[in-house]
C-alpha cells in the first residue's frame, strides 16, 4: 500500500511553526517511503478563513521547500461532495435529524452541568421517524451507544474511549453546511491517507472521526498525533516565542534548512546527532522515534543551526540571499567599485547568526554616509594620518601589506596595534565592529579607503 500522509491546515491565522513540523513529519514520512505528500486546505469556516492566509501556507511552505504530491485541495470546493455523504448516511439511518431547538439543548446542558455530569446530548431525535417539514435541522452522527473505540497511536500508544462518553455529533449545521471532523473524515477517506499525523490537540476527536470512518466502510488510516511545542519556560508557546508567522524567520534571515534542522528535532531524535542534512532526515526519519512529550523551542538552537548553516551552505546560495535581505534593508551592492558580495559572505559568515545581522553588519562595505563618532586623541590622530599618507604610496593592496603597514605605523608613534586599529575601523566603517581590519581595508579597495580618511581625517 503507497503511504499518503496530508498536511490540513485551516487557514484562519498565520502558519506558525507547530503547523510547519507537523508538516514537515507529514512530508518527510511520505518521502521516505516513497509515499504522496497531501496538501488540503480546511476552508470551511469561511468568515474565519482568508486568502491571505492560504497565501501564507502556500509560501511558507514553498520557502521550506516541503513540496506536495497533490493538491492543494480546498474543502469550500468539496461542499457536494459532502452533501453526497450526509445523505447517504441519512439514507442508511447512520446520521439523523435533530430538530432540538438551542433553549432545549442549553436547558439541558444546564440541566446536566447542576448534576455535575458532562454536558452531552441526550438522543432526543435519534430514535424519531418522522421528518417535520419546515423546521430548521442539524444532522447528528448515530454514535454507537457501547463498546469502546481504540486509537492505536504510534506516539501515545492505544489510547482507549467509552462511546458512551461521545454523543451524538452534529455532522452538519442548520444552515445545511459541514463540521469539522466530518469534512475531515470524508477528505481522509477519498484522498486515502494512510498516516494522520498531526498535533496532539486533535487526539480527542480520532474517536469520533474513527466511529465515523467505520460507518463509511472506510479503511482506518494510521494515527501519530505529535505532542505540542511549548516555550522556553516550559509554558504554552506564545506569539513572540514563535507561535507567529513563520514567514518572519525569513525576514529575519534564518535558512530553510537551518529552520527545518531545527524543527524536526523539536519532538523527534536520532541518537544525538543535531545536525542533518535533508538526505539524512528523510532517511532516518520514523514515526516511532517521534517523543511523547512536549518539546520545548530554544531560540539559542535555532541560531546555531543557522550559524552552521551559513558557514557550510555554498557561499554562492547564501550571496543570493544575503543580496535579497541588502535590498530589503534598501543597501545597493552593485556600485562600480564595490566589494564583491561573495567576498563579504566570506569574511562575514562565521561572525554572525542570521543574515539580517549579516546585511547589517555589511552595510559599511556599500554606504559610507555615516559619520565618526569620536574624536581621536593627538597621537592617534597623527597615526591615522601617517597611515593616510602611506596607504597612499602603497601599490601592492593586500592583506599582508595593510597589516604591516599598520604594524609599522602603530610602533612608530609607540602605539599599540589595539590602540591604532580600532581607530581606523571607526573611520573606515563608521563602527567599533568589523571583521579583521586589514582584510576590510582590503575587501573596501584602496580608492574607498583614502576617501573616507580624507572625509574623516580633515
Ligand atoms: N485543520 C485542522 C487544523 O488546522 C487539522 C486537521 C487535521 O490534521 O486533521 O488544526
């Protein structure tokens, strides 16, 4: 049997990271056993869903490079379809129709809450033959009264429920439209998905969607349901710690892989390995090593993963990114005689953790209208300009040069190089931070250089 996994989010809110690991297992499931990957897109609660955030999902997962089989498919253009089922399942008396007004259901519920029992639907209308014309109706699932239904979870094991906790569901509204756990049923059921692996939140309506897909005759699919990402404190994950947008992590300059590195191993492992290629996750990745318990995110991870990753990834993929985060900071690195940007990525890329930091960090190698902000001593200031002086003799603009010149200069006036060096680095790049100075002197070229001596130095 192909495995069939699906991802199934609803587009009402931003695609935030516990939506991309899960999925992301989703994905790496299918590709590791050679499998079809799913997207459906649960639109049916149409004044929560947006376009924009399909367009989110649709990106987001792009950018992640979690590519679909088939799909997606958007359950507001299944809406016959499911009219089909419910009347099927009306027709075979496995659903009915409940004409229980709101006061009677909240009298009840009322009713059972004094009791202290769970509010539940009673079965008023399960047991009538009759069809009243002209009153407003749901459809309610005729749940079996006993036995039990066994989830066999690959995560949490067989997790065990009484049918006579589940009442009866209401499998479509008033207004004629489907719920839920239904539409989910009838999508896992045509599209045949073999594997529901999703977030741990949903383990109490597998009994439900299982009663459910036992009354369509349809085959079971295996269930994961991965437990919850929490925040560093151990608390539920907030916005600001990551349950936003997952599309800002682009913004804020951290790689796919880096990303994704990160995230499967937020709930999976394999031994103690931290960092996988995308080969090695889809070749070790299993289901049954997936953990049991919530993971919390670490931020620190996630930038030295990033860091790695900008080290080791080919410097001519990360020049193209970096170009693309220098423009949205509105830097122009095409000037005629600038640095060449793979060289920047070169010297910057062990420094930093992020390629916003880098961008910014760089930004000194394009723009040069910032202005000094010290004044130097005396001493300092003579140095500076015997260096001006003779960087303006020097032909032979290398690292090794720059260096002795600066050696020589610095001993010279009875300076120390740590005195002289971070000096020029504020007259050069307007900051007390740069990598080396002479492989910045360098990579700045001798023309930029005397120009902003000459600017500084007057
Ligand atoms: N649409 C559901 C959600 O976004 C997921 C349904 C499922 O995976 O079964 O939470």
């Amino acid at each position: 049997m192909k495995v069939r996994t699906r991802f199934a989010p609803s587009p009402t809110g931003y695609l935030h990271i516990g939506g991309v690991r899960t999925a992301l297992y989703s994905w790496l499931y299918a590709k590791k056993k050679n499998g079809e990957f799913i997207l459906r897109i649960e639109d049916t609660d149409l004044e929560r869903s947006t376009p924009e955030a399909v367009d989110i999902i649709l990106e987001g997962l792009h950018w992640l490079g979690l590519s679909w089989d088939e799909g997606p498919f958007y359950q507001s253009q299944r809406l016959a379809r499911y009219q089909a089922v419910l009347n099927q399942l009306l027709s075979e008396d496995k659903a009915y129709r409940c004409y229980c007004s709101k006061e009677r259901l909240s009298a009840l519920r009322e009713e059972q809450l004094q009791q202290q029992k769970k509010p539940r639907y009673d079965g008023h209308c399960r047991d009538r033959k009759t069809v009243i014309a002209n009153q407003p109706f749901v459809i309610r699932f005729r749940n079996p009264l006993e036995g039990e239904v066994v989830v066999a979870d690959q995560v949490h094991g067989d997790v065990r429920f009484q049918n006579q906790e589940l009442d009866d569901l209401i499998i479509a509204r008033s207004d004629g439209s489907p719920t839920y756990n239904f539409t989910v049923v009838v999508d896992d059921w045509d599209m045949q998905i073999t594997h529901v692996i999703r977030g741990d939140d949903h383990l109490n309506n597998t009994p439900r969607q299982i009663n459910l897909l036992l009354a369509l005759g349809a085959h079971l699919p295996i269930y994961a349901h991965v437990p919850m990402i929490l925040g560093p404190d151990g608390k539920k994950l907030s916005k600001r710690q990551g349950a936003a947008n997952v599309l800002e992590y682009r913004e804020e300059g951290y790689l796919a892989d880096a990303l994704l590195n990160y995230l499967v191993r937020l709930g999976w492992s394999h031994g103690d390995q931290e960092i996988f290629s995308r080969e090695e996750i889809i070749n070790f990745f299993d289901i049954a090593d997936l953990n049991k318990s919530p993971a919390a995110i670490n931020p620190d991870k996630l930038s030295w993963l990033n860091q790695h990753y900008l080290k080791t990834d080919d410097p001519k993929q990360i020049t193209q990114l970096l170009e693309k985060e220098m423009q949205q900071l509105g830097i122009n690195t095409q000037g005629k005689d600038s640095p060449d940007l793979q060289d920047v990525v070169m010297l910057q890329r062990e420094r930093v953790k992020t390629l916003r930091e880098m961008a910014e960090k760089s930004r000194f190698f394009y723009e040069a209208d910032f202005s000094v902000p010290q004044t130097f001593p005396a001493d300092i200031l003579s140095a500076l300009k015997a260096l001006q002086a003779q960087f303006i003799q020097l032909n032979d603009w290398t690292n090794e040069s720059l260096h002795h010149a600066l050696v020589e200069t610095a001993a010279q006036f009875s300076l120390k190089l740590g005195k002289l060096a971070p000096a020029l680095r504020l007259v050069v790049t307007g900051t007390s931070v740069s990598p080396p100075i002479n492989v910045t002197l360098h990579l700045l070229g001798k023309k930029e250089v005397l120009a902003r001596m000459e600017k500084a130095l007057v």
